[in-house]
C-alpha cells in the first residue's frame, strides 16, 4: 500500500496535508514537516519519496538528535581513513548512501550549530567533502527535513540558523495532532484493529458507539502512535474477542481530550483560562450542530408538507430528524453525521442518548 494511503481521515486538516504532498512531491523542492511526535512525519516523508521522480532510490532517514555531536559530521558527511584517531577506514557518509534518492533528515532543530553551516554548503552545491577529505563528492540527494519543535523560535533564539531555516523550509507541511482532528480517530482505531487481526489470524472485532466516543474524547499526547499501541494493547489482553467496549479501553486511558491530569485538592481550584476557553469553544460547537439538525429538521418538514411542525420537545424533533436520516442511509453513520451537518462524534453520543444504536 502507498505511504499516502496510510494517512487515514477524511478531516479537512488531513486532506491538506496530502494534497501538499501531492503537490511537492514531484518536484525537487525542499520540504520541511512538522509536527508532534507520533503524528506521522515519516510515513508523509515516505509518501513524498514514493510519488517524486527518485521513487527507484533508497529512501534513508537519519535522527539528527540521536548522532553525538564529536561524530555528527563523519556520520552525515563520511570520513577518510587516518583523518582522526579510530578512524582506521573510509566511511561513506548518509549523503552518498542516499545518492539518487532521499535523505530525510529527522529532529534537524537537533543539528550542532556548527555542522549547519556544513549542511547548508551542501544543500546549495550539491557536494560533500568528507571529513580529512579536500576532493568534494557530488551527491544527487533530495533533502527532506522534520522537526516536533518550533524552528521559527529557534532561530529568534539565535539555535539555528536563519538561512539554513528558510533553506529547508521551502514548502512547510505542518502535521495536526490527532486532538484537532478527532472525527478522524474511529477511522484510525478500525484500521489499526483490522491490521493487527490480519497479522495475527484473527477476525476483526467490531466496536461498539460508546468505545469510539471514549476513544475520540482522548487527548492522545502520543497521537496516533499512541492510539496504534492501545488499539494493539487491548487486542493482545482480549485476544479473539468479537466486540470492542468503552470498558475494553479505560484502564489504558488517561485524561480526555482538553483536559489535563491534576492532584486532588481540598479547595476548588480556578478554572484555567485555557480550560475554560476550551468549554466554551466545545458548548459552542454542541449548540451550532444542534441548530444544525434542527434546521435541517425544518426544512425537511416543510419541504414535505405546508402545514406547521408538530408541537413537542426539541429533543423529540430531534431524536426524530436523526432516526429519519439513519433510516434513509440504511444505517451508514457518516452519511448521517455529513447530511446532518455534525461530526460523527456528536452523532454516536446522539445515538447512544436517544437509544437508536
């Protein structure tokens, strides 16, 4: 399967992201991403390389921040034999290992100061020199870089180089952590169980409304890596079974999403800024797609017959406008939750408040 393809949601901030690559990829452009840990940096650094015209060439990633800074330079841009003590042979370095493909060069806000400089040189002559070395080598290479910190921050604090900075950062694609795109975590979590039962012989269990609920209310700071490893943890402790509940999760869960963990305390502590912004934004969203469903409600009404709207509780129009919808898509959730204007989250906690699951 191609690396894009493994990049899996429907979110607008998603379909961004692969649309970026689409677009770069063919070029020899410099991209720089970005992004927290977890959130698939190298599978859109892979994704780049599957679709660029060095498709045929080896795709090599190096952790700039795990090279100790006395090698650094011998690693990246090899070494002569006899050019310093232990050096007892050649040493062709990353770049040249790289030649005719990609070089993807991980955590690069890592990089010693003093090997940009060096860097920067061969991003802009195509030549390495090796260290002990005067011939320089010409290195076919496409440079891809990606980074879980601010380099904009970095070069303010004078960490990184400016040049070096806006060298790389050609193209920016910036990956969003899976808190800003939960509609897309049930998505995610099915594939990752349907993945982990083919390797392992198993039939793919089924998961019920009120997991994927407690699963895309996480706040996940592992992001989808961290969703990946509890998917594959509760398979592996419940192994063959058919249905996945809330209850299967829980105890491999921390905090939900907006929320941070915080000691007991005997007085009611004040509500955070950030908290209550975060309330505020989240009662905001559950009021508009109500009016959502309930606008649509009345259309629907009206379009169907001229006579006024039965009287009741909004709740009951409500609960009646999303069985109706459910009912003419044949039970597909999405295209409930798309027709009716809301995610899909709302509408599996709708579901689950109504009992029409």
């Amino acid at each position: 399967m191609r690396a894009i393809d493994l990049l899996i949601g429907e979110s607008a901030a998603l379909r961004a992201v692969k649309s970026l690559i689409l677009q770069a990829a063919p070029t020899d452009i410099s991209v720089l991403i970005v992004g927290e840990s977890g959130t698939g940096k190298e599978l859109v650094a892979r994704a780049i390389h599957e679709d660029s015209r060095r498709a045929q060439g080896p795709l090599l990633y190096v952790n700039c921040g795990a090279i100790p800074q006395g090698i650094f330079e011998s690693e990246v841009f090899g070494h002569e034999r006899g050019s310093f003590t232990g050096a007892e042979r050649k040493r062709t370095g990353y770049f040249e290992q790289a030649q005719g493909g990609t070089l993807v060069l991980d955590e690069i806000g890592e990089m010693p100061a003093e090997s940009q400089v060096k860097l920067l040189r061969v991003l802009e002559s195509r030549e390495v020199m090796r260290v002990g070395s005067s011939k320089p080598v010409p290195v076919e290479v496409r440079v891809l870089a990606a980074t879980n910190v601010d380099l904009a921050n970095a070069v303010a604090r004078g960490d990184f180089r400016h040049d070096l900075y806006f060298r790389l950062k050609a193209v920016t694609i910036t990956l969003p952590p899976l808190r800003e795109r939960a509609d897309d975590i049930p998505l995610l979590a099915v594939q990752f169980a349907r993945e982990f039962a083919a390797r392992n012989g198993l039939a793919t269990p089924r998961f019920t409304s009120d997991a994927l609920e407690l699963l895309s209310n996480q706040y996940w700071p592992g992001n989808v890596r961290e969703l990946k490893n509890t998917v594959e943890s509760v398979l592996t402790l419940n192994r063959g079974i058919s249905v996945l509940h809330g209850d299967h999760f829980r105890p491999h869960l921390g905090s939900p999403r907006g929320l941070l963990p915080m000691p007991a305390l005997r007085e009611t502590p004040p509500i955070g800024n950030e908290l209550l912004l975060a309330t505020m934004l989240e009662v905001r969203r559950e009021v508009m797609e109500l009016r959502s469903i309930l606008e649509n409600a009345i259309a629907s009404s009206q379009s169907i017959v001229e006579e006024p709207l039965p009287s009741g509780r909004l709740s009951d129009l409500e609960r009646d406008q999303i069985q109706r919808i459910l009912s003419q898509n044949n039970g597909n959730r999405r295209k409930t939750a798309h027709d009716l204007g809301i995610g899909e989250r709302t509408l599996y906690r709708k579901l689950k408040e109504y009992n029409l699951e």
